[in-house]
C-alpha cells in the first residue's frame, strides 16, 4: 500500500529574507512577507505566509495549494474542483489532461509499468487484476484491510492476496490492486509499481517481511520507476516526496532498502535475499 503525498517539499523558514527576494508580498493575502515571520516554500517554488498551509485545500496528487483567487499571476489563482468523493484536485493537474478516471487508461498504464519492471528485474505473474475505486471505497477497505496497529489514513493503492493451499502446497493465488481513480498518471504509475511489488514479494519471498522490509522494497522499486521515466517537474516531485519521506515504516524503510542495494551491488542480488529473509541483514553499514 502507498500513502499520499501532499506535505511533500514543504520548507518553513523562519527568516523569509531570501524568500522576499522572490515574493515582496504573499500572493495568497497581497500583504506582506516580513522579516522574522514564519513562511513557507513549497516544492513549487510558491513562498507563502505559514498560516496558509493549514486554511487552504491542497491537491489530492500534487499537494499544490488550491486557492481560488482572482486574475492574475498568482500561482494559486488557478483554483481547482473536488473530486465526487471529496478529495480536492487543482486545475494544474485537470488542465494536464493526465488524470486517470478509466479503466482503459489504467490497463494501458498496466503494460508500460510491467515492462518497466521486467527491465529493473521483477518479473510480475499474471495473477492480478486492478480495480479503480473511490475514496469512500478505499477508506472501507482501509478499515477492513490494514494490519493491526497499522497507521494509513492517506493510503491512495492497496493489494489484496487471498491463496488456497492444498496438503501444503499453493495451487492457486488471486490479487487485487485498488488504486484511487482521479490521480494524476505518473502518480497512477508509482502507485501500480509499488503494489506490484506487493504481488511479487506474496508469490516469491518464503516468510512475511519485516513491514519497513517490505515497505521499503515497494517504495524502492516505484522510486526505480520513476527514474526510468521522462523528465518533468512532475517526476521531480514524487522522486522527492519519497527521498524525504520521514514515516519508519514507508521512509526511513526505503532508505535502508537504498543503503543494502547499494552494499550488495546491485537490485537482482537484494531480491534474491529478499525471498529468503525477513528481515534487512546486520551490516556494518549501521542496518
């Protein structure tokens, strides 16, 4: 499962003078940006008073801040809509043409994520299907679905696997991908390749991993993903979004999951210990 990114890329600076450089008065409230008041830069380089961040929508996709403003250059002047099961999304995104609401489109998305992933080396079985759902789907499925203690208010994709084993033996194995519908497609993309994962460590790995283990796996192949991809701000804000995601499980997991890539010499070699272990080795790298 993968969650939201919408705090993703936000700075708080306490001392905006280098901030006013950009903005002399705050495009949200005109008034302006002084010295020694808190402000914030988001990822989109949109300096603003602090106490913005928690008055105003923010995108479902992109965690810009949705402002419905008036003409002008403003940055949030572009305003935005809700989604019919109430998630906000700016018209940044809807004008991008790149929002995925049909199956076809996440069937498509299906192929080119799939050959993506047999290039970094997970060959995915055909045991899946993939379900587009809306929030109030999602949010049942949550409470349904998540591990005891578990924590994922935000979770935009999950994957269901249910296997009916015979004297010891898996004979048959289905999974289930809901993804959120409405995202924007790169995010669509992360999302798939990040539930994959899921599907390849259920069918491949012969004991449960540690959840920052397992987390950290899927993080890192969408994160993989993603650098195979085109260049776009876009690319550049999930990319980040994950490098700077602090959560123990989902964060600092892909991060260690980064640091035993790295110290095993390449992904084919992680993915063969991750279908023997539980959890990451004890190395000398502080893991």
């Amino acid at each position: 499962m993968i969650v939201c990114l919408l705090l993703a890329g936000l700075l708080l600076i306490n001392d905006p003078g280098a901030a006013t450089n950009l903005f002399a008065r705050c495009p949200i409230c005109s008034y302006p940006l002084q010295r020694g008041e808190p402000v914030v830069s988001d990822f989109w380089k949109n300096v603003f008073h602090y106490s913005h961040w928690a008055e105003l929508p923010h995108c479902y996709s992109c965690g810009r801040m949705i402002h419905p403003g008036v003409a002008g250059t403003s940055p949030f002047a572009r305003g935005g809509k809700l989604h019919p099961d109430g998630r906000e999304v700016c018209n940044v995104c809807i004008k991008s043409g790149a929002l995925v609401f049909y199956p076809l489109q996440a069937e498509k998305i299906l192929a080119e994520v799939l050959s993506s992933s047999r290039r970094l080396g997970v060959d995915m079985p055909d045991i899946y299907t993939i379900a587009l759902v809306d929030e109030v789907q999602m949010a049942q499925m949550r409470e349904r679905e998540l591990r005891p203690g578990e924590q994922n208010p935000a979770m935009t994709s999950l994957q269901i696997s249910k296997s009916i084993i015979q004297k010891q033996t898996r004979v048959d194995t289905k999974c289930v991908i809901y993804i959120l519908t409405g995202l924007h497609e790169l995010y669509f993309r992360q999302c798939l390749a990040h539930e994959l994962m899921h599907v390849w460590i259920f069918v491949n790995c012969q004991y449960e991993p540690a959840p920052a283990l397992r987390e950290g796996a899927c993080n890192y192949l969408a994160y993989r993903f993603l650098q195979l991809q085109n260049s776009s701000t876009y690319k550049s804000y999930y990319l980040y979004a994950l490098d700077s995601n602090d959560d123990p499980i989902y964060g600092v997991g892909f991060q260690k999951v980064k640091q035993t890539v790295n110290e095993f010499g390449d992904f084919a070699t992680f993915l063969q210990f991750l279908r023997y272990n539980s959890d990451f080795p004890k190395t000398r790298g502080g893991l």
